[in-house]
C-alpha cells in the first residue's frame, strides 16, 4: 500500500493545494493582528506606568502559557457559545492565533526597543519632541528594523501551529489532507506531501523575511 499509493496521494494533490491559500491567509491575518497589538503591549510594557505592565505581563503570561487547542476550543465553543456570537472557524482561528501571536511579537519589539541606547528618548525630548513622538518618529522605526528576525521566527511559529486549526474544520492544507485520506486511506504519503508543503511555505517565508531585513537594514548599525 505504502509502495503504490502516492498515485493516488498525487490525485488528491491539487485539492490539497487549495488550501495553502487558506494556511496562509490565517498565517498572515493571525500576524497582523499579533503585530498591531504586540507593538502597543511592548511600548505599555517598556514606558507604561507599573500597574499597566503588570497587566500586559498577565496577559503575556496567560496566552503564552495555555496550549493552542485549549484556547481555541475556549473561544470557539466557550466564550462564543456563552456570549451567543456566531463567527466561522476561519476567523476564529485568526483571532486566537492573532492573540498569542501578539503575546510573543510584543517580547519580540519590547527587546528590540531595550537594546536601542537610553539616549535617544533623551535627545528627542531636547529637541522639544514628547514622549508620544519620540516613540513613533524615533524609537519604533529602529526596534522594528531589529524585529525582523525575529519575526521571520514567529512566522515559523504561527505557519505550524495553523495546522491545529483543522480540530475546529478550518479547511487548510491539514483539513483537506484528512478528507483525502479519508476516502483513498494514503496517510502516509498524504501527509508525506503536507509536510513538503509546509518546508516549502517556511523555506519561502523566512527567505522573504531576510530579503525585508537587508533591504531595510542601515550599514554599520543593524548588523
């Protein structure tokens, strides 16, 4: 069976591809929403009174310490069913991913704003510049720079764990994998392809994530 059936794994190929579009488009919803609101918790974390880091430290805390399937189960079948909200398992699944992803993008900018010198919020408030513009016109444009490896780490990340995302039937590459498995009995070279698919789509990324940072790299400072 092993020998002869990844012809019809082959079969089942180009409607397993269809649900790259759908991998990543979690991938990359989950790490904008991770993205806008991990910069506003690293900046409360870095420059925000103690009692509003000590919540941000919770709220870290808390979505880096329960498992993902956890989480969406919680929110799926918990929080949703209890508030009577209807959403779809897609945007559940960015939403969830979204908020963990915000917990680690948010250590991810809060280091990369620690290693810039303490003298440079001092310089942009002697040249009559508050705090608020010294952070967005000053600090953030070089942490973020220094972020990028490791956001190309977190899109690894975010990138496997979409694949659990199949428990609540997002129709992704695992999602239609299982179906065609399902009917032909292939799971070895079915999820043989999966996992090629996935190297693929992480070779591709973190080679985007490189190019990003050389282009926006300045000689001398970021390297």
């Amino acid at each position: 069976m092993i020998g002869n059936g990844w012809k019809e794994a082959l079969e089942g190929l180009p409607y397993i591809l269809q649900g790259t579009w759908v991998t990543l488009a979690v991938v990359f919803g989950a790490l904008a929403l991770g993205l806008v609101l991990g910069l506003v918790l690293a900046v409360g974390h870095v420059y925000g009174k103690p009692a509003v880091r000590r919540g941000i430290g919770l709220y870290v805390w808390f979505f880096r310490g329960i498992p993902l399937l956890v989480l969406l189960f919680l929110f799926y079948f918990g929080i949703l069913g209890a508030l009577k909200l209807e959403l779809s398992p897609f945007v559940v699944a960015i939403i969830v991913l979204g908020l963990i992803s915000s917990a680690y993008q948010s250590q991810i900018i809060r280091g990369a704003i620690k290693s810039l010198p303490e003298g440079q919020m001092k310089a942009a408030r002697a040249i009559g510049m508050s705090d608020r513009q010294a952070i967005v016109f000053t600090i953030l444009p070089q942490a973020l720079r220094l972020a990028i490896p490791g956001w190309s780490n977190e899109y690894t990340v975010i990138l496997k764990d979409s694949a659990v995302t199949y428990a609540l039937g997002v129709a992704e590459l695992m999602t239609r994998a299982h179906h065609v498995a399902a009917r032909t009995y292939q799971h070895f070279w079915l999820y043989i392809l999966v996992g090629i698919i996935f190297m693929v789509l992480t070779f591709c990324g973190t080679r985007a994530m490189a190019m990003i940072e050389k282009k926006v790299a300045i000689k001398g400072y970021s390297r």
